[in-house]
C-alpha cells in the first residue's frame, strides 16, 4: 500500500485558506487562486511596510520644518545648525520635542541659529 500525504497536505494548505478568508469570490476557497492571491498580496505587504518608514519620515519633516519656521529658521538651516552644533538628535525625537515641549525645542533653535554658516 503506498503512502498518502493527505493529513499533511490538508494541513498545510488549511494554513493558507485561513489567511485568505475575507477575500473576494473564489480567491478564499480555490487553492490556485488563493496561492495567487496571497503572494500577491504579500508583496504588496512587504512593499507597504517599506513605504512606512517613509511616510513617517515625511510627516516628522513637516513638523519640524513647522516648530523651526514659527521659531524664524527654515528646516534646513535648523538641521544644518544642529549637526554643527553636535547635535545627535534624530528626526522622531525632534519632531516630538516640537508637538509636546516647545520650550526645549526653541531652545534647540537657538543652539542652531549660533552656529557660523557657510
């Protein structure tokens, strides 16, 4: 009698069919179209992951860029004074010291407007 991989195959695919329910039509219950659909979908996952760190990215810039302007410097003169000041502070940790202590922040500016230029 030869051997059957039915329990491991079932189990295996059951993996899959769980992480394709909720898809449209037969994209949750035929096995072809949820191998299709979920490594497409997958792809799109890891592609949105990456574009995350981006967007914050962004989003910090314009908060900054905005403490720094109500404090009369442009945001690349800010970053600019603060490297030379030494400075080692990154664009997450500004971007929260403008929205919660605007205080430090100005005094930040400060610091980035003693700096020489050029």
């Amino acid at each position: 009698m030869r051997a059957k991989s039915v329990v491991y195959t079932r189990q295996r695919k059951k993996k899959w069919y769980r992480r394709a329910k909720g898809a449209y039509a037969t994209k949750k219950n035929r096995w072809r179209m949820v191998m299709q659909h979920l490594e497409k979908s997958m792809k799109a996952m890891y592609r949105g992951r990456k574009d995350k760190k981006g967007d914050f990215r962004a989003v910090w810039i314009q908060r900054i860029n905005a403490a720094a302007r109500m404090n009369g410097l442009s945001y690349s003169r800010f970053m600019s004074g603060l490297k030379k000041a030494g400075v080692t502070l990154d664009r997450k940790i500004l971007a929260e010291i403008a929205l919660s202590d605007q205080k430090s922040f100005h005094t930040l500016t400060e610091i980035a407007k003693n700096q020489p230029t050029a």
